[in-house]
C-alpha cells in the first residue's frame, strides 16, 4: 500500500512541477539584460530608459527587463570587489544601493521599480551571484524569519572562483531559510526572473540549485530560475532541468566568430563558431518550460560599459549576427538582448522584430541538427524543425571562411525525399517547388527556410 500510495505522489508531484513550469516559461524567455551594455554600472535612469524601448517591443515577445550583476554595489567602479561597498539589509540580504536606485528608499527595495515596470507590461528580473555575503558572516547577521544567524548558513570553505564576495550556502536547514528569506524578499520586490551566477558550472552547486529552487516554490511568485555560467555538463541534464527553467550551455559568449585565448583549456569567452558544438548536444531539451540556454545576443551597441571589453558597436558581421538569431531560433534558446537599447539601430531593430524567426524559437518542435549531409559539405551544418501548422523548417550554416555554393536533393538535407517550395525567413524571398535546393552560403552565413512539400 505504502509503495503505490509513494509512486502516486511521486506522479503528482512530477506533474505538478511540470505545469509550474509550463506556466512560468511555456516557451523561451526574451528579454533584455543589462550586462553587455553596462557590466556592473546600470543604474535606475538607464535602466528605465532602456524598459522603456523594450516596451516598444513587447508585441513582438519580448518581455523581461534585466538588471544584471552589482545593483548591491554603491562603488562598481571599484577596481576590487572589496571596493564596491555593498548595500546589505539587516538580515544579510543584498539590496539596491540607493545612490544608484533611488526609488529603493525607505525599505522598499525594488518594489517601486518593479511596479513601474509591471506598468509598461513587462516582467522585472534580477542576477545574484550563489551564496551568503561575506559581510553578513562577519556580522554573524540574523536569518529573517528564523532562529538562524549568518554564520550557521555559510560554507566559509566555499568561495566562487571569480568573485569572492559570498560564502557559499550550507545544504542544512539553516541554508535553506537563508535562501527562503532571500526568495521572500524577491517575491514581495514583485521580482519575476532571477538568474543565479555560479552555480550552473564552474563549479556545479546542486544543492544550492535545489534549495533556490525551494525557495521560489515557498515564496508563492512564480519566478524564471536562469542558472548560469556553463557549460552545463550534459551529464547534469536531467536534473538540473527538475529545478532551472534556463540554465547555460555556454559560457559567456561575446561578439566574435571565435576567439583566441591565452589558455588551451580555457572556454572564456565564446563565439558564435563554438556554440554550433554546443547545441547539437542538447537538442531534445528544450521543451516542457526548460530550455537550454545558448547565452545573451551580443549585437547591437555595446555600451557605455560593457561586460568585457571596451564600449564599441557589436563586432559581429551581418551574417554572423543572423546566424547567431538563426541557430538560437532553430534550438529554441532564450532570447536576451545584450545591446543599450537606447542606442538601438534600424538593422538591429529588423534582426529582432522579424516575426517569422521569433515564431521558429517560441513555437516549433522537434528541433535537431542533422547528422549526415552529403560528401564535401564538411564546413555547413544543418538543424530542421516543425512548426505548429504543419510547415518543415531547414536551416543551413556556413562555418567557412569562403561562400560555398550548396546544391543538394532536399532529402540529403534532413527532409523526406519529393519536391518543396521554400520561403527565406529573413529575406522573405519564395522559391519555386523543386527536387533539390541550390544557393550560395556567405563566409558564416546562413539560408533559414519555411519550407512545404508539394504533391
């Protein structure tokens, strides 16, 4: 009796946490966030300057308007993060620094700010780095709403390699009602995405994950859990996937086709070459509110202060920057612009405002490369799809240095053998039925096409 009534809950408790996420993320995020156009430095005016052209793309998905990492930070020009005087409450949890978000005062945190952007109808979201300020375990701070103080909650022995401001978070009840004040504070913010550094790879914190995880369930609001940097390592597929709605399969991927690094087995950063070695591997998992995440959209103005690197305009080629829509589109990623969208330009604005492509990311199925094309195609790779009337989709990529003229039957491409007609979905030019397809491939290019078989 016990084992059937055990597998019953276990079904129930499954099915729950799949409808959660259905209803959280039933398809790709897509936002705009913060972190490559301003690194550490946003502060409330450019923030609301930026949401506010983002609601002027809301009719075409896009909704989350991100701060990224160091909203806490009074000082983010510190040149060490001891520097940057961060702003904490009484019970050790971060909060906005006012001289940068004035809107926080008397203890209202981001409330104000969130309802302004509830107002433009958008989604409010937020990034922390994993663990418990080491300012808090110094004080030895008390835990909201516990017995617990600071000290009770951190891992002294646990630091993240590349910001050393937190203690990481003990996997004991102490360290959960850490995590659960934290989540309330979000939940009563009106905090709709939180993207947690640190914890998705670089090392993988599990146990934090699942307690963050926890935590949002407690707190009542529904809340996207992004959980970054990777690579994700496929082997953690099916259970991080229980807990994040996004986590990356990348690590922080920048605007270069690639990039050369001082060390050969450093993957920092990416560009937009290494995530066709990436994505393969996850296909298959971006379904059921979880979607693998191939990293923001470094395109655009990037500026004033960015991320990595000096302030310029996204140094990726037009068709890089297509490819790079393109193959998100065909994985079905989140989509997160990284540009000032203050400084938005017309190219730019009809890369993200295609309807087409954006309905290929939130709407089709069954997305996956294909495994064989023909002899001598070794520089293209290709991903198919389906979309949700029945229409085929085909995207084709060159990863060469040279245009490459492509004539192949449409059945060496990953489609059934007969004769369609296709449809560019970025040029919106229409082809005539045929057996095979022939066009040329631009260096880093791609043809992404609404294809239909005909009788």
């Amino acid at each position: 009796m016990w084992n059937a009534m055990r597998t019953l809950l276990i079904c129930v408790l499954t099915l729950a946490g799949t409808a959660a996420a259905q209803e959280v993320s039933p398809t790709p995020p897509m936002g705009w966030n913060s972190w490559d156009a301003y690194g550490l430095t946003i502060d409330e005016a450019d923030f609301k300057a930026n949401a506010s052209v983002l609601a002027g793309l809301r009719a075409h998905g896009w909704s989350y308007a991100v701060i990224d990492q160091g909203w806490y930070m009074r000082q983010p020009f510190g040149d060490k993060l001891q520097t940057r005087d961060y702003a904490l409450d009484a019970n050790g949890l971060l909060i906005p620094a006012l001289n940068r978000f004035p809107s926080a005062a008397a203890g209202q945190g981001f409330k104000p700010l969130a309802d302004w952007v509830h107002a433009q109808g958008l989604k409010f979201g937020i990034h922390i780095v994993r663990g418990i300020p080491k300012q808090a375990v110094t004080s030895n701070l008390p835990i909201a709403d516990s017995a617990f103080r600071a000290k009770d909650a951190a891992d002294t022995t646990d630091t993240c390699p590349w910001d050393d401001s937190n203690y990481g978070v003990r996997d004991t009840p102490a360290g959960q009602a850490y995590y659960d004040a934290m989540l309330a504070l979000y939940a009563r913010w009106g905090v709709d995405f939180l993207k947690v550094d640190c914890i998705a790879d670089h090392p993988y914190k599990i146990g934090e994950i699942r307690q963050i995880a926890a935590a949002i369930r407690k707190s009542g609001r529904p809340i996207v859990l992004s959980l970054s940097p990777g690579p994700t390592q496929l082997a953690h597929a099916a259970e991080i996937r229980q807990f994040g709605q996004m986590w990356r399969i990348s690590n922080d991927v920048w605007d270069g086709w690639t990039f050369t690094r001082e060390h050969p087995n450093d993957d920092f950063p990416m560009g937009v070459r290494d995530l066709f070695d990436r994505l393969p591997a996850w296909a298959g998992q971006a379904r059921d509110g979880r979607w693998p995440d191939a990293d923001m959209l470094p395109l655009g103005t990037l500026a004033p202060h960015p991320g990595w690197g000096d302030a310029r305009s996204s140094r990726l080629t037009a068709e890089e920057q297509r490819t790079l829509l393109s193959l998100h589109a065909m994985a079905r990623s989140p989509l997160v612009l990284g540009a000032n969208l203050t400084r938005l330009d017309e190219t730019t604005r009809a890369l993200i405002t295609n309807q087409d492509v954006i309905a290929l990311d939130q709407h089709s199925h069954d997305n996956h490369p294909v495994d064989r094309l023909p002899e001598g195609y070794e520089q293209v790779r290709a991903w198919v799809a389906s979309g949700r009337n029945g229409e085929r989709y085909l995207a084709l990529f060159n990863l060469g240095e040279k245009p490459f003229a492509l004539k192949a039957a449409w059945g060496e491409l990953g489609l059934e053998s007969g004769r369609y007609a296709a449809r560019d979905l970025w040029s919106g030019r229409s082809s005539r039925a045929s057996g095979s397809l022939s066009l040329s491939l631009p260096a880093h290019g791609t043809a992404l096409l609404s294809v239909q078989k005909m009788p």
